[in-house]
C-alpha cells in the first residue's frame, strides 16, 4: 500500500494533488489551512485521504470549519492500518500558554505540571483567548494516547531531536511502542534517531526541493520510511 505523507500544505494543494495518482492513501501533517472546505479542495483523492490538525489550522475559525467535511477522516487519537501498519496520529503542538512544560520535561512528569488550563473545555470560558487552545496538545490527549500502539506516530510537533523538540512527545512514541515519528511543523526537512532507535523524519511544505537531490521535500513514502517488517 502506498501511502503518501505531505507536510505543511498552508493552503496549497497543488503540489500533494500532482503526486496523488501515485498514492492509495494521503496522510498531511498539519496546517493544512484550507481557504475553502478540505473536501472540495482534495477533490477526487479526498476518500483516500487523512489528516492532523496543526497549529495554524486554528489562527481563523474558518480554517476549523472547512475541516468538518472531513472530520471523520482526523487521525488524533486514533489509530488506523495501512497495509498493516499500525497510524496513530497527534493533533496540534504543546504550548506554554496552557499547558506550560518545558521541551526537557518528560513523560512522567505531566502530572506535576501545573496547566494553566486543565483541559480544552476550560478555555470555554475565556473568549480572549482566540481558537488556539483547539490546536494545543492538553494532557487529556496524552492520556488518551498513552493507551495505544502503534508502529508510527505522525503528529504536527516534533521530538527531542529537532532543536524546537519536547522530550514528552519522545517518551509518548517510546510507550506507545512506536518505529518511525513523522511531523511538520517547523518547515524543515531531516531525518534522526532518537532513544530506543525510533526513527524521526520532519517534513516541509510541499513544493519546496532540495537543490542536489531535487527531492520535494514536504512529501515522502511511508514505505520508503518504515522498512521493518511487521510481525
């Protein structure tokens, strides 16, 4: 099964649209923003596609809303199989604001933290706060996480390795049993290793090519990332 993996679109499809034929299903990573309904923008490949929520995703109530179409298709918290490989996905990034960690503050120590709010229904109340909270990882979607596995992560905040990184989210995939860790986010293509030889990659937006390899480096197969065979 070939899975195509696209990276921060910021409302510019045309790049994901153009390899799409190639691909059995589509999976983005993040601030998609799209300027009208996400369905009608994937078109024809929209049934074969999935997606989590970035950061941005939440700068304007719009960009939330031309999600609903495809809601049902939001991997947060969930996991899927592609050709048996076992997806589980993460919406949006840690931010001090509301869940105020550090990027050192591991795994066991959610439970100290002290959140400024614990959980997403309590920015309900605070209309000054905008949308962000929507898009903010709260420790409810941690506990929800911890209790599944799978063989990839893809989620829109990276890991320890990526000098922006949080160990949390590393310590996350390590519980879950996790292989391969893919996210966008910072607009960065690379690749790395964390503890417990998890493989990382970050992706960029699509449509941007590396000038020696000329490889676009916002898209990438997940059967060129994840070689292990399941058992």
């Amino acid at each position: 099964m070939r899975v195509l993996l696209a990276g921060d679109t910021h409302g510019e499809f045309q790049h994901v649209l153009s390899c799409s034929h190639e691909a059995d299903a589509i999976i983005f990573l993040g601030d998609q923003t799209p300027k009208r309904d996400f369905k009608s923008e994937l078109g024809a490949v929209a049934d074969k596609s999935w997606f989590v929520l970035g950061n941005h995703d939440s700068d304007h109530l719009e960009f939330l809303q031309n999600h609903k179409s495809m809601l049902h298709r939001c991997l947060h918290c969930t996991v899927e199989e592609f050709g048996g490989i076992r997806v589980a996905g993460l919406n949006g990034i840690f931010m001090r604001r509301f869940l105020g960690l550090s990027n050192v503050d591991l795994l066991k120590d959610l439970y100290s933290l002290k959140p400024f709010y614990h959980s997403r229904r309590d920015c309900l109340w605070y209309r000054s706060l905008g949308y962000e909270y929507l898009t903010a990882i709260f420790p409810e979607d941690i506990e929800h996480m911890i209790e599944l596995q799978a063989d990839v992560l893809v989620c829109h905040e990276a890991p320890e390795c990526h000098r922006h990184g949080f160990m949390m989210l590393g310590d996350l995939a390590r519980t879950m049993g996790v292989k391969l860790l893919i996210h966008g986010h910072h607009h960065e293509r690379y690749e790395d290793v964390i503890e417990e030889g998890i493989k990382v990659v970050g992706l960029g937006p699509p449509g941007e090519f590396d000038p020696i390899t000329e490889q676009d480096e916002g898209l990438d197969w997940l059967h060129h990332l994840y070689p292990w065979q399941i058992a």
